[in-house]
C-alpha cells in the first residue's frame, strides 16, 4: 500500500481525487481518505503533527513494513521556479541537526535536491528545499519501515 502524508487538505485534494479515495469515517484524530491501494492522511501542520499522523495512520490502517510513504506537499526555495516538483535526497531537521539520507534506488524521473524542516516557516532561504514536516515524517516511518520506503516529493511555492 501507499500512505500519503499531506500537512493541508488543499495539498491533498489532487491525490484524493486522482486516486477516487473515500474518506474513512471512523478515524477521528486525523481525516484519512483511502482505496484499496493508497491511504492519504492529513497531518496539519509541523513537524509533530506529521510525526502524530504516521504512527496513528500506521495504528489504524493494516500496514506491512514494506509499504511505501509519501510525504507530498510545498516547500520554498531561494531559486527554484514556482510549480516545480522535486524529490528530496537528504531530509534535515533544522533543530535536532537529525539527517536522513532516502534511498534513491531507481532513476526518479524528476530532480532532486536537499529538504530542511523548519520549526515555523520562514522566506530566507538557503540552498535546500524548507517544509515544516518532511523530518517529522521521516523520524515516525523510521520506527516501523525502513528508508528505501520513505520519501518526500515537494512542489515548490
């Protein structure tokens, strides 16, 4: 299965509806939508929402250590066009100073660069990607998959 993780529902109503997910009555801490092949749950915003999100998605939903996580969403970036969609290749929390590298392991199909989770958002930018939740992601699926199967793809804003 796929597990997307998006911070806003405006973030996630593409893949809602592009995947026809349905959303999950029964799960009252976050909204999930799901089919038979993809679940999608709306963290919030931050990083420990995001960490809050995975592991109650993993809780609920019927999840194997081989499923796949997605975290979707904006990020900013000092140079990088508007609308253009990268795949992060080193996930930073800015405070832990915590690095996770993903597992690239087949040509992506669109660029990649480096992701920083921030604290609070902010508009000077540096030479990474910022979001407030990749990192928060990737320290909750560390606990129950492994990274080849956590990635972030950001749409830049």
């Amino acid at each position: 299965m796929i597990h997307f993780i998006c911070a806003l529902k405006c973030e996630a109503l593409p893949l809602i509806e592009h995947f026809k997910l349905k959303h999950k009555s029964n799960a009252h801490l976050f909204n999930i939508y799901l089919n038979e092949e993809v679940s999608l749950t709306v963290s919030g915003v931050g990083k420990l929402a995001a960490v809050a999100a995975c592991t109650y998605s993993y809780s609920i939903l019927d999840c194997k250590d081989h499923d796949i996580w997605l975290n979707v969403g904006i990020a900013g970036h000092t140079s990088f066009s508007i609308g253009e969609v990268y795949l992060a290749n080193r996930v930073e929390d800015e405070s832990s100073s915590q690095v996770w590298y993903p597992q690239i392991i087949t040509e992506p199909g669109m660029p990649t660069a480096n992701l920083l989770t921030l604290e609070k958002e902010s508009t000077e930018y540096g030479s990474a990607m910022f979001d407030m939740e990749a990192s928060g992601v990737m320290s909750a699926t560390s606990r129950f998959t492994t990274v080849e199967f956590v990635h972030s793809v950001k749409i830049i804003s």
